[in-house]
C-alpha cells in the first residue's frame, strides 16, 4: 500500500502529465484522489468548460501504462464532470 508521501508523488507525476498534455489541446486537471482497498483513484475533470473528460479516455490510459511500466501498479485515473 503506498504510503500519504508516496500518494503524493503520484498525484503529482498525474499533475505533471497532464499539463504536458494541455500543449495538445487536452486540458484535464486532478481534482482528488482516495486510496481504497489498495487502490489509488485519481479523479480526473475538465478543466475548460465544453471538454468532457472521459473523451480524453485515451490519455488517461497511457498515463496508467506509464506508471505501470515505472513500477506503480494499482492506480486508476478516474474520469468526472464538474458539478
């Protein structure tokens, strides 16, 4: 289970990729993440309205499998609407 400092990290490696990606059009933002059963969720929202973040499904997936390839399993980007 990956310790609150280890959390961290990862949320802001997700950050960090994600502003890679707003280069690309993609503006997507982390808004939360929770640890649950050993998995980190990372809740992931648009961050201009008009953009819906599951059409982004894609990246957030290749964010995963980099993370996978890096060593950090168990971590799910998950795709939210503003309220």
């Amino acid at each position: 289970m990956p310790t609150t400092t280890q959390q961290s990290d990862i949320v802001e490696r997700v950050k960090s990729r994600l502003a890679e990606a707003e280069a690309d059009g993609v503006h997507l933002k982390v808004t939360g993440y929770k640890l649950d059963d050993e998995w980190l969720y990372i809740v992931v929202e648009p961050a201009q309205a008009g953009v819906r973040a599951s059409d982004h499904a894609e990246l957030m997936s290749r964010i995963e499998r980099e993370l996978r390839k890096d060593g950090i399993d168990q971590v799910l980007l998950v795709p939210a609407l503003r309220d």
